[in-house]
C-alpha cells in the first residue's frame, strides 16, 4: 500500500468538498469548543468567589455569641452576651495559632458633619483588625492603646461616608463628624475595597476604638463579635479548634454543655460558596456534554451520508484498480484530517470563548486540561469511528454493486 | 498479433432474486485476440453488460473459466483482482464516471495513483501524455462540468489508456452521445485500434458495432451468432459526409 499516494488522494477528496469538510468540522469545533468554554466560565466563577472570599480577610476566624436558652426560652443571637473583653485577654494570653485578636462591637446610626449626614455603621475594634480584615490605610493613623484606653473619641473613615459627608476630593483627616450625638476626629481614610460579592458596600464604614463604641455609644460591657486570622491557612482548623477549648474554659462550660458561642472561618465560608458553583460547574459540565453529545451525532451523520453518498466514487475507485484497503485508509486518513483539524480549530475556539466570557464577567481565566482532553477526545474517535465504518461497508462490496449504487 | 488477450470457457452467471433464478450468462465460450476490435451486441437482457462486467473483473462469474493475458481471474482474491485491473484493464462507462470538481487531468492520474511502482513525476507525464491520444492536449485543468459530453467520454478513454492495458472494455461508451460526437469517438478508438490496442466494446446499436471487425450477438444469455463485419465503417469518411452546419444533430440526438 503506498501511504503518500493516499494521503494525496485524501487531501483532494477533502479540498473537492471543502463545504462538506467544514460542516463536518463545524459539529466536532462547536463540540470541543463548548465544553472547553463552559467548564471554563464555571471554574473561573469558583475561583473568582473564592478570591472574593479571601479578599474579605488572611485565614479570619470569627466567634459569634451562640443562641442561648433562658428559662425555656430560646434567645436571639444579638441579645447573647457571652463574649466578653476578658475572652479576648484570655486568648491573646493562650492562643498559639492566633496571628491577631480584635473584638468587634458595632453600632449604626446617623454621622452628621455640618448640614450633610449619611446613615452608616461604626465599628469598634482593636487595631490589628484592619489586618484581619485586610483594610488598609489610605491616609493618616490608626488609633492608639492610649486612645483606645482612654475611650478616644477618634475614628478612621470609609471613602462612602467621606464622599456622603465632605463630596469629593476633600481631606477629611482632622476633621470632626458626630455620630450618634457624640463628636470624633477623623485620623485616618481607609482605601476604597467595593463591593463584597453580596454586593455589600465595604466602604460605608467608620472604625473607632472599641472602648468607646462600647461606652459611649451601646453603653455595654460584652462584644459582640471576635475576629482573628490564624497563622496559616493550613492551621486554620487547629485555630478554630483552639479558640473553642480555650473559650469553653473561660465561661466554665461543663464537658457536655453545648457551647454558647460559634466560631466560623473564611474556608469554610470558600467550601459553602465553593459548592454552589460546583454546581454551577456541574450545570455547565451537562450543557457542555450535551452539546458534545449533539456535535457527535452531527459527526456521526454527516461521515455516515457522505462515505454512503460516495458509495459511487468508491465503484470507481475500485474499478481502476483500488483495493478495499486503498479505500479504507483513503476515507480513515479523511477521517483523521477533519477530525484533528476539527478538533484542534475546537480547542482554539473554546479558549477564545473562555477568554471573552471571563474578560466580560470579570472571572479569573482558568484552562481545563481535562476538558479539552476529553472533548478532543470523544470527537475524534466518533469522527474517526464514522468515517471508517461506513467506508468499510463500501470497500467490502463488489466495484460493480458500489458503481450502480444511487 | 494472433496472441489470445481473453479465454472464456463455460462461462455462467446467476442472479438470486427471491425465490427466482436469473441466468444472466449461460455456458459462453469465446477468444479475442490481441489487436482485435469486437463489438459484443445484443438487446436489453441478452447477458452482455453482465459479460463485460466480467471481463472486467468487477463482478464473479458463478462457474466457468476466464483467462486474462494468461491469468485464471477464477483463482484470484478481490486484491489482485483489483491489481489486475490496475495494471491490464481499461474500462469506459456509458456515463464517464469522472470525479466531480476534479480536473481533467487528475482525473486521468486517478489509476497510476493505486500502482506505487509509478512516481508523481511519471504520473504525470502518463496522463499529459494520454491526454494528447485522445485530443485533449488543451483541456488538463478544466473540470468534467466545463467538458462537453464528448469530450468527458475522452478524459475517460485517456483514464482507461493511462495505465497501457491490455485491453480496454467500453460499456455503451457511445449511448449518452449525439452522432456527430459518436463518430468522433469511434474514430479514436479506430485509431487506438490501428495502433495495436485490443478493444471489446458493448453496444446495442447495430449501426456503431459496424465500425468494429468483428460482432458478438449475445441472446439470453447466449452466444447466438458472430460475424466478421464486411463493408466496415470508417469513422473519418463519416464525419467527412456530416453536413458541416449540424442541424442534423438535432434531429438524430
């Protein structure tokens, strides 16, 4: 048999036919393309929650007071008053997988300067929470153990209120805002962060010693909430499980008691939104298969008509002299070249589908090896597997059957 | 030139059509020759499309012997029934049977590309070469729908000349032509046949078998008679008396 030959003719058979080539090729590109493109958008979703979520702060934990039962009654979780400043003392003093500790206490309300107020929330926190939280400062200080011992009417403020409260380019440090009837002095600006992924502003904030929300504003003495950042995000689960012995230990819980506090963390937060696009991905992966499912059978046909409608070429073919193996190897070689030119041009269009969805919804770009293996794949074999039956079928018959053949 | 090109002894050919027994070819002896040009004739059904078919290898005869240039075909699987085709056959179809948005010439080319002891080079001088034969040094990149009938049924007589045949086997090659057209092509087979080319030509009109030597009738599935043709047509002399405007085609077609 002589392969050079038959590549030849195969390449003619192709270029006699470059309509019907590029439909067949048409079904395995749009096959390959889709569940490249799909998985892709899906993927990228997960991961750009997941960068969403880790934005939000470095391996934080948080504690919230647990439901409490009193006498019967099942209370909400915001009149729980089972944490407290001395929870905070304690796990600075014993934690060993705690980077930072910062308690939280927040208050909204109405913050006034001149004619201009904007209704906002006011966080009372320990320095280091602006690292747990990744906030960072634009302007300015933060605020000091000696202003946080003393109750310091001082606050640092949100680019939300700046703007509501001053309009733009202003400075506002050293200026005064009253919240809740109470005057603070602005020290610092934070940087602008957006929207979290609930569409939460994060910028519509002020930040102020926790000492003073909790006196001056809330007139309490527990807290509300405990944010820290474990060392490493692989110790996040031991941190966890250490704040909860040591907080068990500070409110004297008996070993069966249930624990009258919560602790969450960022990755369990990711693993919660990572299942919803997981099935987001899934969703996608199914389209993705079906419309693999569907260039397949598009494949299947048009291989199946056209080796069938050439059953005539073939007579002839056979009647100057082609072996049923010429035939053969012509119509697989044919086979081969559509399937790989197909499949390749899918690839190629599956990423720039990829590229323009994640450029568009603004998802980090993520390529899937895998889906473009198996949807290469799965395409080629079909084409390959259709284009050579049916030239099997040919190639067995007698020339002068296949030359009558309508 | 008395060499024996194709021996038939007994030849018998059946078709199954349900419960019914077709007998296409009953017992057919017959010789040809080296450089003969024989008509095989016969009505619709006589068996001599089924004959040549077998004389062209593309179909099994269901008993009896055929001897091609010295080879039992009987005793060859579909491989080298396809090579012997490749290399000592010529066949011509009523209908041209060319490759579509195929040019001329690749169409010629489509035979030396299953013989791998024939390079592209000498492909190619082969197919150029064959296409001069038969008239058509001018047409090698036109497309079989910008060839005239007549000149189709060339570039197919150029394909069945290419790989040099011991024979060459035309199935009604005249039936789809107007007479003008006819006669031309007849012509050139007189002239391959001048040259030293056997020719077996099918046919079922007496007035082209007159341009042969000699004619087998075939009846149900018989030899029923052979002659050897007297007075026999020149091609050339009959396009010469073609009235030189051909209104005549129309009316004859």
């Amino acid at each position: 048999m002589n392969y050079t030959n038959l590549t030849k003719i195969a390449i003619n058979a192709l270029k006699r036919n470059k309509f019907r080539a590029f439909l067949t090729m048409l079904g395995i590109i749009i096959g390959v393309g889709s569940v490249i493109g799909m998985l892709s958008i899906g993927e990228g979703s997960k991961k750009s929650i997941q960068q969403e979520i880790s934005s939000m702060g470095s391996n934080m934990i948080f504690v919230m007071p647990g439901s409490q039962r009193r006498g019967g009654v099942q209370m909400g979780r915001s009149d729980a008053k089972s944490l407290t400043l001395s929870d905070i003392s304690q796990l600075k003093k014993e934690a060993m997988y705690l980077s930072a500790i910062s308690p939280q206490v927040s208050a909204s309300g109405q913050a006034i300067k001149g004619n201009k107020n904007w209704p906002t929330t006011m966080y009372g926190v320990d320095a280091s929470y602006l690292d747990i939280r990744k906030y960072e400062l634009e302007d300015g200080r933060i605020f000091t153990e000696r202003e946080i011992k003393s109750l310091g009417k001082v606050c640092l403020i949100g680019k939300t209120v700046t703007e509501n409260l001053f309009g733009e380019n202003v400075d506002p440090i050293g200026q005064t805002v009253r919240f809740n009837g109470i005057p603070f002095k602005i020290i610092g600006t934070l940087k602008e962060k957006g929207q979290n992924q609930m569409g939460m502003d994060q910028d519509d904030m002020l930040i102020a010693p926790y000492t003073s929300v909790q006196r001056r504003i809330l007139a309490i003495t527990h807290i509300q909430t405990i944010y820290a950042s474990a060392v490493s995000e692989e110790k996040s689960d031991a941190a966890i499980d250490e704040i909860i012995a040591i907080l068990r230990k500070n409110h004297k819980l008996e070993a069966d008691a249930e624990s009258d506090f919560e602790v969450r963390s960022q990755s369990e937060m990711i693993q919660t939104f990572s299942s919803i696009s997981n099935m987001l991905t899934t969703l996608l992966g199914a389209i993705a298969g079906i419309s693999l499912l569907v260039g397949g059978i598009g494949i299947m046909n048009i291989m199946y008509v056209s080796v069938t409608e050439r059953t005539k070429e073939i007579g002839l073919r056979m009647s100057v002299g082609g072996r049923g193996n010429d035939i053969l190897v012509q119509f697989l070689i044919e086979a081969v070249l559509l399937s790989l030119s197909g499949g390749l041009i899918g690839i190629l269009f599956g990423l720039l589908i990829s590229y323009i969805a994640t450029t568009l919804l603004n998802f980090p770009l993520v390529i899937m090896v895998q889906a473009i293996v198996i949807s290469f794949l799965v395409c080629s074999v079909i084409g390959i597997f259709f284009g050579w039956y049916p030239a099997r079928k040919a190639a067995g018959l007698n020339p002068i059957d296949a030359l009558r053949h309508e | 030139m008395d060499h024996v090109i194709i021996k038939v002894e007994g030849l018998r050919k059946e078709y199954h059509i349900g419960e019914m027994t077709v007998h296409a070819l009953r017992k057919v002896d017959m010789e040809i020759r080296q450089g003969e040009f024989v008509a095989i004739m016969g009505a619709s059904g006589s068996g001599k499309s089924t004959m040549l078919n077998i004389l062209g290898c593309l179909d099994k005869p269901s008993g009896g012997d055929y001897m091609l240039d010295g080879v039992n075909m009987r005793k060859l699987n579909k491989n080298q029934l396809a090579g012997l085709r490749n290399s000592k056959l010529g066949f011509i179809f009523q209908s041209y049977n060319l490759l579509p948005r195929t040019t001329a010439l690749e169409n010629v080319e489509l035979p030396l590309y299953y013989n791998s002891k024939v390079k592209a080079k000498e492909r190619k001088e082969r197919a150029i070469h064959a296409l001069e034969q038969v008239g058509l040094g001018d047409r090698f990149h036109h497309m079989p729908n910008q060839l005239s009938g007549g000149q189709q049924q060339r570039v197919a007589i150029a394909r069945s000349l290419v790989n040099d045949p011991v024979v060459i086997l035309a199935d009604e090659a005249t039936g789809n032509l107007d007479t003008r057209t006819s006669y031309e092509i007849m012509e050139l087979f007189q002239k391959l046949n001048d040259n030293g080319k056997t020719i077996v030509f099918v046919t079922h009109e007496p007035d082209i078998a007159r341009f042969m030597k000699r004619n087998i009738i075939f009846r149900d599935g018989r030899i029923q008679r052979e002659v050897a043709v007297e007075n026999r047509f020149s091609a050339t002399e009959l396009i010469a008396k073609l009235p030189k405007e051909d209104d005549t085609d129309f009316l004859s077609a």
